[in-house]
C-alpha cells in the first residue's frame, strides 16, 4: 500500500471554499502527478480535490481544520501547494483582482 503524507489546515481569515475557489483549487490540482483528497474530519469521507462540486459540497468554512492527504508520485508538491493555497488565500480578495 502506498503511503499518504497528510496535513491538518486552519481555515482564517474569512476563507470559505465556495464556487470560485473550489474551481482554482481543482484547476491547480491537475498539474500534479498525485491523488489529494479533502475532508472536514480525519475520518473522511474524503474528496478528491480535483473535484469542483464534491469540494463545494464539503462547506468548508473559516475557523474550521481541513485534513488533507496525498499520494502519487509528486505528493509532496501537491501537498505543499494545497496547504499554500488553503492557508494563503483570502478568496473574497483575490476574486476581486
């Protein structure tokens, strides 16, 4: 069995995972050789995150933990670019760019 690198990330700052930025976090999940999947709690049930309208479904919502787990050959870019994007991200900002 392949091994998972996982994570746990706060969402602050005002951050919910609607539409537009489950759209962004799908779009920028496709370049990476790997499987990242999302849920609300460590026991899932977990979404893959390349999937806009399963991540929509979550409702993820500021001041909530995400769990995250990746697997594949470049997991731990895919990794590193989820949580940048999860902790990073003010969406209601950058939408208005």
């Amino acid at each position: 069995m392949e091994e998972h690198v996982k994570a746990k990330v706060w969402l602050t700052g005002g951050f919910d995972l609607h539409v537009r930025p489950a759209a962004r976090l799908a779009r920028l999940m496709l370049g990476y050789d790997a499987r990242v999947e999302l849920a609300e709690t460590v026991d899932g049930p977990w979404v893959c995150a390349t999937r806009q309208a399963a991540l929509v479904r979550l409702k993820l919502r500021s001041d909530y933990p995400v769990y995250i787990k990746a697997s594949g050959q470049d997991k731990i870019a895919a990794m590193s670019a989820i949580v940048d994007y999860l902790e990073g991200v003010d969406c209601q900002q950058r939408e208005n760019r």
